[in-house]
C-alpha cells in the first residue's frame, strides 16, 4: 500500500504500522519490520505506543491485531456521515436487479475507499471487503472518481484483477462524488458488461444523488 506522507513524521510511521497490521490481520515484530521497513527498535517502540492508546492490542499469540478503540471511533465516524446507510436500499435494489456483487466508493487521496459493499448470491463472486483501498488508475469506480465523471456508466474488463468485470457511474451525494457499481467475474458478466448493467448502475446512481 502506498501511504501517503504528512509533515509529522511519527504520525505517518504510526499510521504505517496500523495499516500493516490491518492489512495481515495479526502481525509480529517480525512482520511489522519486514512491511513497513523501519528497525526493530522503531517498530516496537510504535506499536507499543498504539497499543498503550487501545489502537492495537495482542491476540493469544502475542502478535498484535488492531485494538478495540477502533471500533469506536469507527462508529462515530460513520454516525457523523451516515452514507452507506442512506445508500443500502439503492445498493440492495442494484444488487437483487443484476445479482452481482455491489460497491460504493469515494476518493480518498489518491485511492479510492470502499465504503459499502455486498456481495452476490452466486458462488462464484467478486469479494470486496469494507474498507479497501483500491487505486484510481484501475477499474471503473476508479475512473469515475479520477475523471470525476457523472456523464453516465464506465466499464472495465480485468483491468484490476484477471477474470473480473465490473459496470459503475458517479453521483454526487451532499457534494461528495461517490462511484457505485456492479463487479463480477467476466464469464457471467461478458466482456461488454456496461450492456448488461448500465441502465441498471446508472438509475442505481441517480438514486443515490437524491439521498443527498
């Protein structure tokens, strides 16, 4: 994952460290030097500081795992801009109307961060998990918030991930440009999945713009 740098230099090896245990899921020393390049003695001394503050703690292991004080904050953050569920009847319509997997994602920086996401019936589906980073330069959703485009649908043919296709348009929801989509692997969506879904995504969109 690229980070990006503030001009806090502490801040910006702490967020390091969060993001490579949030990315393994439990990390070791080891692990936390090996990912984010810093000494032995730095990655210690900043992953104790987080776990001291509850951003991370141990599992059984003594491997640290992201701490309790995250899903804290986590709902307060959601609270304070209540998107994705203002969004989940649209989601959930475009969702039983294609049967393939559904996301929404917004920019953030230069990535864009999945803040909804369900995932198709079928058992052959595309899984984005909730808060993925994702890059711009790939992918239909990517596009759309790069481009900042609310022309209509843009799709993509395993520009991301090999055997995956996927449909989206934009929509600006109180001021935000948001992207949401449909994805699924290329054998049931086609190589021309914006034929299949389009319509689909693109009312999915304007539905979304009078949530706002």
């Amino acid at each position: 994952m690229e980070h990006r740098v503030s001009q806090v230099g502490v801040l910006d090896k702490s967020v390091a460290v969060l993001d490579a245990v949030a990315a393994s899921g439990a990390a070791s020393l080891v692990d936390l030097v090996a990912v984010t390049g810093f000494s032995r003695a730095t990655a210690h001394r900043l992953a104790v500081a987080l776990e001291t503050h509850g951003l991370l703690r141990r599992d059984g292991t003594g491997r640290f795992v992201l701490g309790l004080r995250l899903m804290v904050l986590g709902r307060q953050a959601a609270a304070a801009w209540p998107l994705a569920d203002a969004a989940a009847p649209v989601l959930a319509q475009l969702r039983r109307e294609t049967g393939e997997s559904v996301q929404l994602y917004v920019r953030d920086g230069d990535d864009r961060l999945c803040v909804a996401s369900l995932e198709s019936p079928h058992e052959l589906r595309t899984i984005v998990p909730l808060g993925s980073r994702l890059p711009l330069a790939v992918g239909s959703a990517g596009r759309i918030l790069r481009e900042c485009d609310l022309s209509g649908w843009v799709e993509s043919v395993e520009e991301r991930a090999p055997g995956v296709a996927s449909v989206s348009a934009g929509a600006l929801v109180d001021g935000t440009l948001v992207a949401v989509g449909v994805s699924g692997p290329v054998e049931r969506t086609s190589r021309h999945p914006g034929r299949r879904y389009g319509a689909a995504v693109t009312a999915a969109a304007a539905a979304l713009a009078q949530t706002g």
